[in-house]
C-alpha cells in the first residue's frame, strides 16, 4: 500500500491535480472560520440551534460553517437543491429532454441553466436565514438588527455559495474527483475530529462505557463495509449485438451488458426523504403554539414516527428517482436501434418489460438497504452515545460514495501510466 501511494507522487500530473485540490481545500476551510457581518459570535457559539434538525444536516454537510454562520454558512446546498429540480425538470420539458440526450454539448447548456437557477434558489435561502436568525432568541445572534444586516448578510452568504460552487469546478477542472462531491467530502470529514472530542469527553466522565464505545465501533465499521458491497453491487444484464456485413467489413456480433447498480440513487432519496420530513418541524420550531409544537416533536429525529416516516419516504423517492434516470422503453428501443439483444427475448416490448422486471427487483433492493442505513446510524448514536453525531446515513453513504469515486480516479490515473493502483485483480 506504502508503495502504491508512493506512485501518486510519482506522476507530476497526478501530483499536481492532488495539490491543487488540497489546496482548495484550505481555502474552504478557512472560509469556514469567518463569519458574516453583523454576527454575535460569543451568543452563537453558545448555542447549539443549528446542530440539529434539518439546520444539522446542512451544519454537516458545510462542515460546521452553518453553526459558526459563517460567509460559507449555506454551503454548497442550493446548487444541490437545483441540481434535482433540473433533474425532475428534465422529464416534464421537452427542451431540457432533448438538451440531455445531446451528449457532452447539452450536458454543459443544462449545467450553465443551473448555475443560473442556483442565484435564486440561493437568493431565497440566503433571506430566509438571515430573517431567521436575526429573529431568533429575541435578536441575540446579531449584533445590530435592521435592513442593513438582512442586505449584507444575503449579498455574503449567496457570495459565499456561488465561491464554494466556483471553486468545486474548479477541482473538477484541474484537481482529482468531483469537486462538488469533493467539497462536501470534506465538510463531513471535518465534523470527525469534534465528534471525537466529544466522545472522548462522554468517556473520560463516565457518561458512556468502553463496552458501548466499542460496540458503537464495530457497528461502523460493519456499516461502512455494506455501503461499499452495495455500492459496487450491480446487476448486469447480458447483452448480444447482430452480425452485420458492409462491404468486406463485419460489424457486430459482440457482447457487452447493461449494469443496473445497487446503489445508484440511494444518497438522493436520502436527502429528498430528510428535506421533506424536516420542513414542516423546523417550520413548527418558530410557530409557538402548543399543537405545532408537538407536531415538532413528533417529526423530530428521535422520535418513533420519524424513524417509520423516514423510512417509507426513502423506499418511495428512490423508486421515483429510479423511474426519472433510468427509462427501460428507452433502453429497448436504443438497442434494437442498434442491432442488440438480450437472448431469449424478442426485441421491444418483451425487452422492456423484462428490463422493467430486473430494474424492480434490483430497486427493491436498495431501496430497503437505504432505509435500513438511514436509520440504523441514528438509532445507534442516540442509544449507545446518547448523542447525535453527523456519522448518519447520509453521512455515511455521501463519504463512502465519494471516497469510492476519487480512489477509481486515481486508480485510472495510475493505470494509464503502468503503475500498480489500488485496486487488486485476479492476475
């Protein structure tokens, strides 16, 4: 493994790409560390408002930017939030649709109308918060309250989104992996060094045992384990090209498959499921009103009906995310266009419904496992640390996925130069 790292080093591309993202890296740490104007840092650091609830998921995914509110406070969130709304658009307008099926060229007319898209999303968000946490606790996060913070808060931190998302490009461009995914890698794996902190202090005290501690450990593990065999898990489905004769020339008479992944659209369905269910208790938290507050309670990670909520939500919107990305009519059709079959079945409708049949079953699948994964590390931290901690299932599955993607970069990377990457084969 020493050498196999070593190797990363040897390549000067390589190298630099490394560097490079490094460096981005840095710069979005240290954004994190400088707050917006206007800010009582002292009153807010004292106050644990935005460690929990949808507030806690967007803490963790801006690697604490958000609790410290902080220029990058909104984090990469509303480009997030467009990306998905661009996705299920995709389906519903014929424009976008064709755009998509344009290859490389449409792939770019599509992400430059979401960069657009993301100024008023982020726009939004960015006045939503202000006015939110100059309201809270009677104005005690602020220190001078009015229009004037509410306008430079807003121009800051939609500044702030519009940097990260430039930035994250520009790791795509020039460093190694998905800067987007790269850039939110990094704000979850921030969020480990404090939670062993925190866990360290629970131990030192005696609120936690070294049984539960190590039970907690081994659980972890097996779980990261099984998000990696899910997520290299895929079904493949045999297919044969025709033998065609053009002149003196045989095309065809290949065999290739189509892989339907295990894991394709686990992390999204997460993140649809927590978003919905989040909104109408955080909305609640603000409305002081015995029944509203209740509804909060109950919808409130913790509680028994937001665990089952959660996860009927998770099965529903990856079969609904399914059903947008991956349309089996059109894999049949292309194909027959092509001169390909899977054998045993005739070309069209009987390839279809079969593709649908698989596509079902491998969805089912998945869908049950994220469920299974977006609960289980929440219940696990409550009862075995008696805190929450951002190691939840999203968590969990975006670090994994990422890491996952960034070592079969490099792993190309390596490859193409003839040295040994880090993945072992059979010879």
């Amino acid at each position: 493994m020493l050498e196999r790292f070593q190797n990363i080093f040897r390549i000067p591309e390589l190298r630099r790409r490394i560097l490079f993202t490094l460096g981005v890296f840095v710069v979005f740490r240290f954004g994190i560390f400088v707050p917006i104007p206007g800010i009582n840092v002292d009153a807010l650091a004292r106050s644990a408002i935005f460690e929990t609830g949808a507030f806690g998921l967007m803490n963790i995914f801006g690697g604490g930017a958000l609790s410290r509110m902080s220029i990058f406070a909104m984090g990469i969130m509303p480009y997030i939030s467009t990306s998905i709304i661009m996705q299920l658009l995709t389906v519903a307008i014929p424009q976008l649709e064709r755009l998509s099926k344009q290859g490389e060229e449409g792939r770019q007319k599509i992400t430059q109308i979401t960069r657009y898209a993301t100024l008023p999303i982020g726009a939004i968000q960015a006045i939503t918060l202000a006015y939110m946490i100059q309201n809270m606790e009677n104005g005690a996060f602020v220190i001078i309250r009015g229009p004037a913070f509410i306008f430079s808060a807003v121009v800051t931190l939609l500044a702030g989104t519009i940097f990260i998302m430039w930035l994250g490009e520009k790791i795509t461009e020039r460093g190694i992996g998905n800067g987007i995914s790269l850039i939110i890698f990094a704000g979850i794996v921030a969020q480990i060094r404090p939670a062993a902190g925190s866990i360290s202090s629970l131990l030192s005290v005696g609120e936690i045992t070294p049984f539960r501690l190590f039970l907690f450990a081994l659980i972890s593990i097996f779980v990261i384990a099984a998000v990696v065999v899910i997520y290299e898990a895929e079904r493949r489905i045999p297919i044969r090209y025709a033998r065609r004769i053009v002149g003196r020339k045989v095309y065809g008479g290949q065999t290739s498959y189509i892989p339907i992944r295990v894991g394709g659209v686990g992390v999204i369905a997460i993140i649809f499921a927590i978003a919905i269910l989040m909104l109408p208790s955080t909305v609640a938290r603000f409305i002081p009103h015995p029944i509203t507050q209740q509804i909060a309670g109950w919808l409130s990670p913790g509680a028994s009906l937001y665990y089952v909520l959660l996860a009927l939500a998770v099965v529903l919107f990856t079969f609904f995310y399914t059903a947008i990305v991956f349309n089996p009519v059109d894999v049949a059709d292309n194909m027959r266009r092509y001169g390909g079959f899977i054998p045993g079945l005739r070309p069209g409708k009987p390839t279809a419904e079969y593709i649908t049949a698989v596509l079902t079953r491998v969805t089912f699948v998945g869908a049950i496992f994220f469920a299974f994964i977006a609960i289980l590390p929440e219940i696990v931290n409550r009862e075995l640390l008696r805190q929450s901690l951002p190691f939840g299932g999203t968590s969990i599955l975006i670090a994994v996925g990422v890491a996952l993607d960034t070592v079969q970069q490099l792993e190309s990377h390596l490859l193409m130069r003839h040295y040994k990457g880090f993945i072992k084969t059979g010879r």
